[in-house]
C-alpha cells in the first residue's frame, strides 16, 4: 500500500503526531508491506527514515521521497499510480500534514501500466521482444517514465535469460530430437546463463530476498548440472546426468505445450522418456555409450545369448526397460506408451505428416511422468526427477511484477 506523507514544515512537535499515525495505521490495516512517499522537504524525509530504521515493527516499511514543488506533484502523481498498479491494488493513501486520511483511486489512464505485469508468459511463449508494445509508454513526469522502462527492462531480462536457457543458441528444434546422446549431452553449456543470473543479482540491489533465493536456487541446479557433464565427460558410466538432463527436457517440454508446439511437445515427451531410461538402463549395466552412441545389452534368441547392439531408437530403449524392471508394468500403461510413439510416428517430427493436438500432448507428457514416478517410487529407483520437481521455481508472472515493484523506485 502507497501513503503519501505530506510534510515540508520544520521539525517539531506536529512531526511525531505524523509518525505515531502512520505507526497505528500500519499495525492496524491489512496491509502486510507500506511504502512511504515523504511529499516535502529532504529535513522530514531524513526524520521518517530514521523513524523507520529504529523501529522494529516499522523494519520493513520503504520510504521514498519527492520534493514539494510543482514538477515534484506531477512525479508523485505518476510515481503513487503507477506503483499502485505494479503492486496490483486499486487504491493509495494521502496523510495531510494537519492528520487527515485521504483515499485515492488510480485513475483509469494509468491501467496501461498492467501490460507490463502480463506480458511475461507471452513472451516466453512466443519469443517475442519484452518490450514491445511498450516502448511508446509515456506519462507526464518524463523521470517517472524512465523509471517504469527501467523497471519494466529490468524485470523482462529474465524472459532473454529464461530463453537462452530453454533453447540452446542457436536455436534449433532439431537439437532437441538428435540421435547421438553423448554429443547431445555434452553440447548443453549454461555457462551464459549462469553468468547472466548471478550479474542480474549483482547488478539489482532492490530485488527481494525470495526472488534472490529462486535465482539462486536456479545457478546452484546448473552448477550441479555441469558437474555432471564434467564427470561424464570422463566416465560414461555416471548415469546422474542423464536423470538431470531428462528434467530439463522436461522444462522444454512444459513450454513448448504452452506455445502450443504440441507436435514438438510429443516428440519431446519421447526424448525425455528415452533419456531417463538411459540412465536407468546404465545404472543396471544394460546400456552403456560408445562413442556417440547408445548400446543395449540385448537377448539374442536365435543365438541364445546376450550381445551389445546400438540403440536404434526409443523401441528398443524401451523393450530393454521393461524387461529389466523389477515391478510388473500396467498393461493399460504399456499400451499409452506404444499411443504416445505411435502418436509421434504420424507427426513430421516422425514418420508421417499429421498435425497433433493439445489433447495428444497432454496425454503424452501425463504417460511420461506416471512412468518416471513409477520408477521413483521403486526401492531401486533414484527420485533425482520427483526431487527435482520438488525444488523447481518458475520465474512465473508473480516473479516478474515483484521485480518490476522492488526496481520502480524513486529513492
């Protein structure tokens, strides 16, 4: 919530009486977090910050301040309703310096301002530039318009990040569907990403501790990722990496139904299957690479024996798995398996031509992860996916208007 303190006067009794209304007004409104607009002079700003500063329930209170003058009302014109908008409210508050409480709505011309909170999964979805549509925002107070292309910059760096990691430059969907596992692993570099996360922090004092800890949580996964990679590298009989690199498929996969490539979406659910059963397969010395490819520890029937043979593709990745687990698999399950391959057989990313639908893809990533959880769920099974899962944050549009709040600031 915005309360606009105005107070230019000097320094006397009539500033305590401010301050001990704006103490019981916090401590009893809904509100969980205020910033304060000192509206006057630089003595009554340097006066409510230290306030502020030395109490313990008012720790968490902003405090912004624009000098009275008549540019300086424009500015907090622009300055209370945009914000007011950014934090999704209707309304502010304004404290005259003789106490009275005044309530103000934002006014209609500023909703514009929301396209800057829902532009994000737009973006992320069909790649588009962040600022479009933007660019010619302006409002009256140029400062103020600054500020809110500052922010709204800042915020939708993310969705350049975002991208850069879900699609591997060059971009290229083909990448995502190659047949060589070994050199499809150890092309995969977050070293760029990485290094925009941890500047992005660096470089935005404001940003919250929580969106500081999501960042975070995202460079400790990549760390952990290329470790992996590394060790791989020099021993393909670490089957980790292929359980880390079939969760982010999984990511790629999640937006890729949203972008509604539903096509890419199934034959991605393939790939992440196939991959994580890779690992699964390495783990139990029934698959190991060779070179850049993949080997199977197959039965030979008419030999009467078992002999290493390439991959050849999902199907036999797939024969080998369900022969190896442990625990009987559901029939019903096996035949949405072979669906879901048949599915990707008939769209271009297959064998054949046909456009598929929401509804195909849906039912091939549900196939997918009831497997992985199935597997997870066995004694002998590594819950690195389901863990995963678990610590994931989505840099979501929540994220994205608490960056924009956090970096619209006057002081």
């Amino acid at each position: 919530m915005i309360v606009i303190v105005n107070h230019s006067i000097k320094m006397d009794g009539n500033s305590c009486s401010i301050y001990n209304y704006l103490f019981q007004l916090f401590i009893t409104r809904k509100y969980d977090n205020y910033e304060v607009v000192i509206y006057g002079d630089s003595k009554a700003f340097a006066f409510y910050k230290n306030k502020f500063e030395q109490s313990f329930f008012c720790s968490n209170v902003k405090i912004s301040f624009i000098s009275k003058s008549y540019i300086g009302l424009k500015r907090l014109n622009d300055y209370c309703n945009v914000k007011t908008c950014l934090l999704g409210e209707d309304e502010y508050l304004y404290i005259s310096h003789d106490l009275r409480l005044v309530t103000f709505s934002v006014s209609n011309i500023y909703k514009g301002v929301l396209i800057a909170r829902d532009m994000y999964d737009v973006c992320l979805y069909t790649r588009k530039g962040a600022l479009t549509g933007l660019i010619g925002l302006s409002l009256p107070d140029a400062y103020v318009t600054q500020l809110l292309r500052k922010s709204i910059k800042t915020a939708f760096n993310l969705v350049r990040y975002e991208l850069g990691f879900l699609y591997q430059v060059p971009v290229d969907d083909s990448f995502l569907l190659a047949v060589d596992e070994k050199e499809r692993l150890l092309r995969v570099s977050f070293q760029n990403y990485r290094s925009f996360l941890n500047d992005f922090v660096f470089r935005n004092k404001r940003i919250s501790d929580q969106t500081k800890e999501y960042i975070n949580a995202r460079v400790a996964y990549i760390d952990e990722f290329d470790s992996m990679i590394r060790v791989y590298e020099g021993d393909t009989n670490k089957s980790d990496v292929y359980f880390y690199y079939a969760f982010y498929l999984y990511l790629i996969c999640q937006n890729l139904y949203d972008s509604k490539k539903y096509s890419l979406c199934v034959s991605t659910s393939i790939r992440i299957l196939e991959t994580y059963l890779t690992g699964y397969l390495i783990g139990a010395s029934r698959a190991k690479p060779d070179g850049s490819r993949i080997k199977l520890h197959r039965y030979n029937h008419k030999k009467c024996n078992y002999e290493w043979v390439g991959a050849g593709g999902f199907g036999n990745v797939w024969e080998i798995f369900v022969d190896e687990f442990p625990l009987s698999l559901d029939a019903s399950l096996i035949s949405k398996v072979d669906k879901v391959k048949d599915l990707r057989n008939k769209s271009i990313y297959g064998h054949g031509y046909n456009p598929l639908t929401a509804s195909s893809a849906q039912l091939s990533m549900e196939t997918v992860m009831t497997i992985i959880s199935k597997i997870e769920k066995d004694a002998s099974g590594k819950p690195v996916f389901e863990k995963m899962k678990c610590k994931w944050v989505c840099f979501n549009k929540s994220i994205q208007k608490e960056i924009l709040v956090d970096t619209f600031a006057i002081s």
